[in-house]
C-alpha cells in the first residue's frame, strides 16, 4: 500500500524522530520505505520538512507536489507551507501551537494566525486541529508533542500498519529514560482522536 507522509514542523519540535519512527514502523511491517528531510537552520527554529514514502521501491524519496496522503503539522506556519504537496484527498493533521519565524521578528512583519488557519481549512477542509502541545503536558512533557501527533494519525487509519507495531517500535528506538513518556504520550494521542476526530 503505497503511502506518502510529510511532517512539516521547526527544528527542536521532534520532526525528525516522528518521521524516524514512521518509517521504522512501515519497515517492521514489511513496507519499502524511503525518508529524506529538507531542514534549515534546524537548531534555530528553522523549517525542517520531513518525507516518509511507504512501498516506494521505485520512487525517489522526496514527495512530489500533490502526491502527498499525509501532512503532519507540528506548527501552523509550516503546514501551510508545505500544503501543496498534499494530493486532492489528502488529510491533514495540524498541530495548533504558533513559533513565529525570527525572520518576521526581525522585520516587524505579522504573523496572522487567523489567516494562516483560515487558508489550511479553505484547502483541505477536513483538517484536524489538535493542541498537541496540551495533550504532551498531559504525558509528562511538551517535547513529547511529535508522539502525541503520530497518535492521532494512527488513529484515523490512514497509515498501514498497526498499534502495536508502532509501540514495538518506540521500545526499539527512543531511549529508556524517555519510554514512559512517549508510551502515554502516543496513547494519549491515539485515544483523543477517537473520540474528536
């Protein structure tokens, strides 16, 4: 079942790991997948885009414009960004916390959030919204945001593989000081988009 998955987030929001254990994930169930990120400036709030293609055995790693299945948005900005590369049916899950870019500070620019999430739901109206940031506070930590994200996408059955298969992977991957936290935090994530989504 061939899939495309972007996450579109800025550097220290955990983009990188999520989409780590996206692909690990398709891999443990049995998919060829292939990732590559496009990252600015991570360290510093830069745009960090990453693409997670399932079953692309023949494909290049890097999503095409309107062959996306999934964004991911781990801030509002960023999603709106990388928008078209979501296909017509696309879904689209969007974290609702705002990290205005240094370069509208520096500019005095505005950052309208209004306008930005008026534009996400004009182009993909059944965009899911989620504090994501609120639901991590309820796991221990808001760096467990990313987790709490993958939650809610597995939940909508977008992605072709299993509950388990996700939590066998964190296990594998995310070290055993922090398991407890992205445990809940996943389940936390899977459980809220049932009932909401």
């Amino acid at each position: 079942m061939k899939t495309n998955i972007l996450i579109a987030g800025v550097g220290g929001q955990g983009t990188v790991l999520a989409s780590r254990l996206l692909a690990a994930s398709a891999i443990e169930a049995g998919f060829f997948t292939r990732t590559s990120e496009t990252i600015g400036m991570a360290q510093r709030g830069g745009s960090v885009v990453s693409h997670v293609r399932m079953d692309s055995k023949n494909s290049s790693p890097i999503i095409p414009i309107g062959q996306g299945d999934l964004l991911i948005g781990f801030e509002l900005a960023e999603t709106a960004r990388s928008l078209n590369r979501l296909s017509k049916s696309g879904r689209c899950i969007v974290n609702t916390q705002v990290i205005k870019p240094v370069t509208a500070s520096f500019k005095g620019t505005s950052y309208d959030v209004e306008a930005i999430r008026n534009y996400i739901i004009l182009t993909v109206p059944q965009a899911i919204f989620v504090d994501g940031y609120a639901l991590a506070e309820k796991a221990g930590s808001v760096k467990a945001v990313n987790v709490v994200l993958l939650g809610v996408a597995l939940s909508l059955g977008i992605l072709p593989f299993t509950k388990d298969t996700v939590e066998k992977v964190i296990e594998a991957i995310v070290p055993k000081k922090f398991l407890d936290l992205n445990k809940k935090a996943f389940n936390i994530g899977f459980e809220y988009s049932k009932y909401t989504c």
